[in-house]
C-alpha cells in the first residue's frame, strides 16, 4: 500500500460521557458536526502539548494531528464504558458557577499486534478558551485479541484493520485546579476514578469507513456488536494513534 494513500489527519466528533457532559448517544458516522484545528494536543510527557494551542469553538468537536498517515474524522460518537460524569448544561442552569468545556483524548503507538497509549478526560476553562482546569490520565494497553465480526460493521469497508482487548490502567491527576476534577459535571471524583481503573473494552480501527472519515471502533457487550466510537486517527508504517474528542460545555 502507498503511504501517500493513507494520509493521517486525527479529527474528532462531538460525543457525550456517559455520565459527564451530556447523556450516551449512539450514531452512524454521518451525523457528526467535525471542525479542524492545529497542534498536538496532550497533557504532560514530552511528545506532546497542551490543549489548550489547539482550542476552537466549545461547542464543536476538535481535532489536532500530524498529516503522515492514515486517519480521518466524522463518525458520530457513542459513549464507550470507560466514560463518566453527568449531563452538562449552561453554568447557572447546572449549579455550578463556571462554564467549561469536557472532553477525551488519547495519543500513543498502535499495530496490529500492540496497543500502547494514554487516554486523558480533561475540562478546559473559560468556556473551552482557556487553560486546562482538569486532566486524569489512564495508561491503556493491550491484554488481548479483541472479538470477532468487526469487519461485518465496518462501513463500507471489507476490513478493520486491528482489534484490540485493552485495559485502563495507572489513573493519575496531572491538573486539578481548586477541586475541578471532582467539582464539575466531569465528575472525575475518587470513585469515578476507580470505576474507570481496571476497566476492559475491545477497540477496532476501520480507515475510511464511509469512504471518506476514519473511526475506532468499539465492541458492545450487551448487543454482541462493533459500533463506530468516535473520529481517530492512525499511522500504519510510524503506528502513531491519536484523537481529541471535545464532548461539549460542563460545568465547574
């Protein structure tokens, strides 16, 4: 395969948490609203930057990443297991005083046999404008093989190109400022902390998967199927994987 076919360009859709800035949605790729914006994103470690270079629209999903390999964006997202908080909402309808923004993001190497990243949920002050107020980062690694059949719901692809078993691992706080993390509807308290630690899902990866957006997939238990998570983006030959998904105002 010629690497000028896999261009990688990490977008991100707008999701909700399942209990932290808006309630479990489940979609197809074509519903997303996806906008672009430059920069790394990350918190801590010295391979990537804060979010707060690449910073758009709250409201709206954004994305940052490099352009050398596979990826893309636009399946709208479904709240995986590891998400957490409560709905989210205008600053004085929620309770709370401030309004921020919530949101996922992960970056690391992937292959078809390995899968070693992070995973942070972090709140942006100011509306989404300003600096990081929360960030608890996961280390998540592969333990194993993930089902089969991802490739009966990849799109109109024949093919996923790897599938994981992962585990969440490792949690620490890299950013709280004045109690944010548990004082907001990110709700990255102590327990939601620990519900998350531990926690096993299988990942897939489907490149193009409406012919045009790239998407991790996830497997749902309950239902015994593959379903689109979120926009990701994923390099073959360098294995570089990364997404930054904003999920919408919450409070703090």
């Amino acid at each position: 395969m010629s690497s000028a076919r896999f261009a990688f360009a990490a977008l991100c859709s707008v999701t909700l948490l399942s209990a932290g800035c808006g309630d479990e949605t489940s979609g197809g790729p074509d519903a997303a609203t996806t906008t672009a914006a430059s920069g790394a994103t990350g918190s801590g470690g010295a391979s990537t930057q804060t979010s707060s270079a690449a910073q758009t629209s709250s409201a709206q999903s954004t994305s940052a990443g490099v352009t050398t390999a596979r990826g893309g964006g636009g399946a709208e997202s479904t709240a995986d297991a590891s998400s957490v908080g409560s709905g989210g909402g205008a600053a004085g309808d929620s309770g709370y005083a401030e309004l921020g923004v919530c949101g996922r993001r992960s970056e690391g190497i992937v292959t078809e046999t390995s899968f070693d990243t992070y995973q942070e949920y972090y709140l942006l002050g100011d509306e989404g404008q300003g600096p990081e107020v929360c960030v608890v980062r996961f280390d998540v690694s592969r333990i194993g093989d993930g089902p089969a059949g991802c490739e009966k719901f990849a799109g109109q692809q024949e093919e996923c190109l790897w599938t994981h078993l992962v585990e969440f691992t490792n949690p620490r706080v890299l950013i709280d400022e004045e109690g944010a993390c548990a004082n907001s509807e990110l709700g990255m308290d102590a327990a939601a902390i620990a519900e998350i630690d531990g926690r096993q899902v299988a990942y897939g990866y489907v490149f193009e998967y409406q012919g045009h957006n790239s998407v991790l997939m996830i497997y749902d238990e309950e239902q015994a199927i593959w379903k689109p998570l979120l926009n990701a983006g994923w390099g073959e030959e360098s294995g570089d994987f990364r997404f930054d998904e904003r999920d919408g105002f919450c409070g703090y």
